[in-house]
C-alpha cells in the first residue's frame, strides 16, 4: 500500500519545490530576526529582578524549542520511514540531526551564559538541563550510527529506530531527574492564555522563535537538495537536471 | 482500507519475509524454539568460558580500582558506593553485550534465525535471557559482595540487590536493542556505549537513588516501583525492537 502523499514526496518533486522554497525562507528569517534582535536588544525594557541579563532569552528560548521540535521532526520522519519507506522522509531526518544538535548546544551554552550571572553557577544537573544534555548526546548517538553504516538504505532504518527509542526516552530521562530540586525557572509560555512576560517582551520573543524555525527550514531545504543529489546521483532526473544546469552555463 | 497487520506491522517487522515458508509444516512449537535458543546460548556461553568470564574480571578491576582510589574514610566511601556499582554494573553489561550478535552474525546463524517460521522477537528474548541467566546474575550475586568492600551495611546491601535485580535485566535488554543496530560494524563497542547510555540513564538514576533514600533513612519503595515499571515495559517492547533492528542489519 502506498502512502497517500507519495506522488509529492518524489525526490525530483521535492529538489524543486526546496529550491522554491529557499528565498522565502530566507527572506522570512531576515525579517523575523532582525525584528526579533531589535526588538528584543533595544526595545524590550530590562527586566525588574534580572536586568538586562534577561535578553539571553532571545536566543536561548528559540534554540530550546527549537532543539525539541527538530527531534520531533526526526522522530516523525523515522516513523514514517519506517512504515512507508518514503525516502525524503529519511533525507529529512539525516539533514535535521546536525542543525538540531547546533541548536542544543547553543541552548545549552547560551543557559550557562544565562546561569552563571542569574543563579551564580553555569551549571546545575536540574532536570531540564540534564534533558538538554542528553538530548545532545542522543543527537551525536543518532548521527554516529549514521555515518558509521555506509549503505544508506539500512544507515536510514537503524537511525530511524534509534530515534523512536530516544523519543521515548526524553520524557524518561526528565521525570528521573525531577526528583532532585529544580533550580530552572517555570515556563515562560507554557501559559500562552495569560503570559507571564510583558507583551514588548513577548514579541520579539515570538519573533526570534519564528525566525529560528525558518532558518531552520532554509537549512533544511539547502541541506535536503545536497542529500537528495548524493542519494539520486545516478537517477535519470538528476542527470537531465544537471544536463541543463551545464548547458545554461555554456 | 486501513489495515493495521498490512500498512503497519508488516513493514515495520518484515512480515512478508516468512510467506513462502509453509507455516503449518510441523516444526515444533514456539516454546520449543525459545528453550531451544536459550539452550543453544548457555551451550555458546559454556564453550567460551574465557570470553564469558570477562565482564566480571572488568567488573570487579572497575569496583577495587574506585575503592582503591578513592581511598579515604569509610564513612564517605559508603555514599559514593551506590553510584560506583551501579556505574560498574552498567560498563560490564555493555562490554559483555558488544559481542552478543557478532558470531551468530558472522556465521549466518542470525540469518537462520530470521527465515524462521517463529516470531523473531520471541527467539531474541530468549537470547537475552540466556544472557541474564548466564552475565546478569552473576553480576548480581556479584554486587552485594563487592559492596562489602565500600562498607555497605546489611540493609544497604539488600537495596542494592533488590535494585540490581530489576535493573540488570532492563540494561541488559535495552543494551540488546542497541548491539542489534550496530551489528557487524566496525568501532561497533564504542558507537554502541554512546547510542546505549543515554537510554540507561533512567535506570541508573532511579536504583542509585533508591540507595541514597536507604542510607537516609527514607523510604525507597517509589524508585522499586519505578525500576519495576521500567522493566515491565522495556520487557515488552524492547523485544520487538531487537527483532526489528535485526531484521534491518540483516538486509544488507
């Protein structure tokens, strides 16, 4: 039985759909960011308990979500590999992993930056923190199976397991670490309803988040049309493609 | 339309590879092959009695040297003590763990193994337990002795056991699940200590706390309970996962 989308996620559909995609991404993230830095580096007011030491969130809180949400993509993709072996889903996958574990590091260096000042420490094994790390590791796991099984089609499933298993073990790791005292503050917008931040605050918060994503999403369509060219070099599509390409050049 | 056996299972766990074999050709039970398997293992371990002593050697080297090390009063070793075993308990299992599938690998036996008309899955538990019966319960008729040596009391000790004794089948078989991915490749023992754990670490944190809850006084039947649950799903799942990783090593 094929999956229903099958058609769209053909690789030539999807080289040239990334590559439409591209300049609006960038474009978004251009806009959202500089917004977002401006915004949140000269027009949010500082802070009444932390000072200006606050403005950390914009980059700290983006790179946070956005190193979860990259694992879940990842985790979605494998099971969809898994079950209907369509093969973007694995490219997506493999292309994520290194972007999500860029965006972990920097949500945990920049914590340790916010740490040291906020708590007088740089580092705590708090739950969410120790999540954060594991997190990283479980990224470094995924990609070391990666490059080390060399025919992609079995390097693609392994990875795919590998990512469900870690999926379930997220929420393990945090609950088991919980039991010690959290230092972490609570969730800035877990409550969306009534925010616990002042709206000149909270925008260019959005903001950055947003710009994180599509930067993401510019990544990942550069990144994906790489991964679609080494796995399809030899296809018919990639050659007329590049048959063009050298014949527009001459 | 939305068959779960065809659009779900079947994919996921190569349910087309057994069609051509007659299933109802008379191959014994499914019991049968899982003490078969089990049987089969314990034999392995007992042919290669140097190779199976090894992770107690390394086990036992990785307690003294902690102990030799850290030296220093009594009082002090016996709170680090829990975190040594349980850390020792952790690296041994992984060493022993590295090699489980390679030789079956090498000689085709996994191949056997997964044109079988039996459920993978269950002759891959019986693996593990084979290798609970042969590694893990050494180890934990080790552990209490080795915690002698950083002056555990008595209801220390038990903890230590009680803990050990969920704790080593949930490693093992997690420990399982990550050998079966990495099957026969190279640098294969150090990929899979990094891939494995992260997914321990539940494990591990749950039984050292529930001997830090001990020597406090407080009680530790929640970090039991926990490291009960923990076994009881990995128990279940964790098969199914071996299998599945095996089946994707083994179509290269």
């Amino acid at each position: 039985m094929k999956f229903p989308f099958a058609q769209l996620a053909s690789p030539k559909n999807s080289y040239q759909m990334a590559g439409h995609l591209i300049p609006w991404f960038g474009l978004l993230t251009l806009a959202l960011m500089s917004y977002g830095v401006v915004g949140g580096l000269w027009w949010a007011p500082s802070d009444y308990q932390q000072g200006d030491a606050f403005r950390m969130i914009y980059i700290h809180v983006p790179a946070a979500f956005l190193s979860l949400s990259i694992y879940t993509i990842i985790f979605c993709c494998s099971v969809i590999y898994l079950i209907w072996q369509i093969k973007l889903a694995d490219i997506v996958a493999e292309m994520s992993a290194a972007v999500g574990a860029t965006y972990t590091f920097i949500a945990l260096v920049s914590g340790a930056l916010w740490g040291k000042p906020m708590w007088g420490t740089w580092w705590i094994w708090d739950a969410r923190l120790t999540s954060e790390l594991i997190l990283l590791f479980l990224y470094f796991g995924y990609m070391g199976l990666r490059s080390a099984i060399h025919e992609p089609k079995r390097a693609g499933k392994a990875a795919a397991v590998l990512a469900i298993v870690g999926m379930v073990d997220i929420p393990i790791v945090h609950f088991s670490v919980e039991w010690w005292a959290t230092l972490h503050q609570g969730a800035t917008l877990a409550k969306l309803a009534k925010p616990s931040i002042a709206v000149e605050m909270l925008y260019p918060l959005l903001a950055m988040i947003g710009g994180f994503t599509f930067f993401y999403g510019t990544l990942l369509c550069i990144r994906l049309r790489t991964g679609l060219l080494q796995r399809e070099w030899q296809s018919l599509w990639v050659r007329e493609w590049f048959n063009q390409q050298s014949k527009s050049c001459l | 339309m939305w068959d779960f056996k065809v659009f779900i299972v079947a994919p996921i766990f190569g349910g087309d590879v057994n069609l051509s074999l007659d299933k109802t050709a008379p191959v014994g039970s499914l019991s049968q092959a899982f003490w078969g398997v089990i049987r089969r293992e314990m034999a392995l371990y007992d042919q290669h009695r140097g190779d199976w002593a090894m992770p107690f050697l390394f086990f036992i080297m990785v307690v003294a040297l902690f102990s030799l090390t850290l030296g220093a009063g009594a009082d002090w070793l016996a709170k680090v003590a829990p975190t040594v075993i349980w850390i020792a308990v952790v690296l041994a299992l992984i060493l022993s763990l590295e090699t489980i599938f390679r030789a079956d690998f090498q000689t085709g036996v996994l191949d056997q193994l997964g044109i079988s008309p039996y459920p993978l899955s269950v002759l891959m538990l019986g693996k593990s337990v084979a290798h609970w019966i042969m590694i893990g319960v050494p180890l934990l008729l080790l552990a209490p002795l080795l915690g002698g040596l950083f002056l555990l009391s008595q209801s220390e000790l038990w903890v230590l056991f009680l803990t050990l004794f969920f704790g080593i089948p949930t490693l093992s078989l997690i420990g399982a699940l990550g050998a079966a991915l990495t099957i026969g490749l190279p640098q294969g023992g150090v990929l899979l200590a990094i891939l494995v754990l992260p997914w321990m670490i539940p494990v591990l944190l749950f039984g050292a706390s529930a001997l830090v809850a001990v020597t406090e006084g407080r009680s530790f039947n929640s970090e039991l309970l926990l490291l009960t649950a923990i076994f009881i799903a990995t128990l279940v799942i964790a098969p199914m996962g071996i299998s599945a990783a095996v089946r994707i090593s083994l179509e290269s």
